[in-house]
C-alpha cells in the first residue's frame, strides 16, 4: 500500500497579511489549490484533492478573513486583495508561472488573477467555476433557494429537529445540520456526506460580492492564453452555460462534463476527478 503523502502547516505572506497555508505531497510541480466560499477555509477541500499530491505538491491556502487567516477588521477583503494575495505567494514561495487549480469562487478567483497576472500563470484548472457576470450569479442563488426549500429536504430537516440527537451526540447532530445545508449542491443528497464540514466568515463573504458588483469578465476571457480545464456538473446548480462560455470564449480552454454530479464535483464522482485532474495538472517525471 501506498504512504500518505508527506503533509505540513505553515503560513505564508500575502499582501500584508500572513495567511495560513498547508502543503501535501511528495515533491515535484506545487499546485495552488484556491478553496470557494468567499470566506471558507481550504479544509473541505480535503481529502478528495489530497488524492491529487502524487508526483506534485497541492498548496492549500485559507484565503484573507477565512479559516486561520483571520484579519483585523479593517482589513480590505474584495477581490482585488484576494488577487493580490496570490500574486504574492505565486512570485515568492514559487517560480512562476504557476498552476492555479481553483473550486467554485476560487475558480473565480483564478480567472480573475490570470487577468491580471497573465505572466504568473501557466495552466488553470477551475472546478464548477462560479459565474462570471451578475445574471448567472442571479440565477445560481434562486436555484440553490428553490432545492433547499425542497419538501424533502424541509422534512429532514424536521425530523432532525425531533430526533432529539442534538442532546444524545451533538458532534452527529451538527454532522446531519451541516449535511442538510448544503444539501442542494448535490445532484442526490445524500452525497453530502462525503463534503467535509466548513464554515463561512460572513464579512468576508459579502466583502467579495460587494466588491464584484456589476462585474462583468466576458469580454476579458479571450485574453486569457493559459491552458486551461473546466469541470462542471451536469446538475450544478451554477448553470452549465456559465462554463460553456468559459470555454468558448477562452482560447486555450476544454470543457468536462461531469454527468452524475452537482456543484461539488469532486466529492460525487471523486475516481474520475483524480483521473481528469491527474492527465492535466503538472506532474514529476
């Protein structure tokens, strides 16, 4: 059987703040795993992209005001802070031009760091991409309203609240609540629980809303050199054409479909994750 792939904590400098960060695998190409949210921790990214750090090293980072890099509360957290962020570890720690490999706002995140600092960037991977412009944005959130308002979904969320579990084991309790909030996300359910728990820092959530109110990157996409693949979900609640005009628009960019997933991909269909991510990303000889 095979080792665990080497893993350690450190923290590394952003643009004036120091952000918490986690290395796995067992050397060759780092690949810069950017965590969704805004305001998550990469934690729930794991362990499915652990199953990457073979012949590479994932660097996991909790981007500014998520998870352990936590800031004052005068600290900027728009998108042009986050972007500063990576274009500092990606010219210091690394040798540009780096692999971004980027979850739902971190896919985000990376198309906006590639148009910015196209000469730090080398390829993109980006996993159920969160929308590029306002309507898609739009059209995300009332789809994800209308499945967690899901008769199914309310009524397990009653009969949790009767089961009397949060008295008898409240880590299980939590475990189920976590499961059901994120239910929606899921082409079933019930896959929720392959999705580590995480949690949201709500100022830094809304911080890069704000900041990209009105945004529209469409017209900069096909400036965008670097190759690059996109996954989507065919029940993503992030509409699918979201990612097709990513790939049209983009000219060095190939479109997956992942056809037995919703928005969380990579915690639905995991084997076939790691078989398309392992033919694209960089890897040691």
């Amino acid at each position: 059987m095979n080792a665990a792939p080497a893993e350690r904590e450190g923290w590394l400098a952003g643009a004036g703040v120091e952000l918490f960060a986690r290395w796995v695998g067992d050397g060759g190409p780092t690949v810069v795993a950017l965590h969704g949210g805004p305001g998550a921790s990469h934690d729930y990214l794991r362990p499915q992209f652990d199953l990457l750090a073979r012949g590479r090293t994932i660097l996991y980072y909790d981007q500014r005001g998520g998870g352990r890099s936590e800031v004052p509360r005068d600290v900027p957290l728009g998108w042009p802070e986050h972007v500063a962020d990576l274009a500092v570890i990606a010219s210091a720690p690394l040798h540009p031009p780096v692999t971004l490999l980027g979850f739902s706002w971190g896919g985000l995140l990376a198309l906006l760091f590639a148009i910015e600092h196209p000469d730090l960037v080398g390829r993109l991977a980006l996993v159920a991409p969160a929308g590029t412009h306002a309507e898609v944005r739009a059209r995300f959130e009332r789809t994800l309203a209308e499945r967690q308002a899901a008769p199914e979904v309310a009524q397990a969320r009653a009969a949790l609240s009767r089961s009397g579990l949060r008295e008898r084991d409240p880590d299980a309790f939590w475990r189920r609540a976590f499961e059901l909030s994120v239910a929606g996300y899921f082409k079933d359910p019930g896959r929720a629980r392959n999705l580590t728990p995480f949690r949201i820092a709500a100022r830094a959530q809304r911080a890069v809303w704000e900041s990209l109110a009105g945004m529209d990157l469409r017209p900069r996409l096909p400036g965008i050199a670097a190759e690059t693949l996109v996954l989507h979900g065919r029940f993503d609640p992030v509409p699918l054409e979201s990612s097709e005009t990513l790939a049209a628009l983009m000219p060095h960019a190939q479109l997956v479909v992942f056809e037995d997933s919703g928005h969380a991909l990579y915690a639905e269909e995991t084997t076939r994750f790691v078989k398309v991510m392992d033919a694209f990303l960089p890897r040691a000889p």
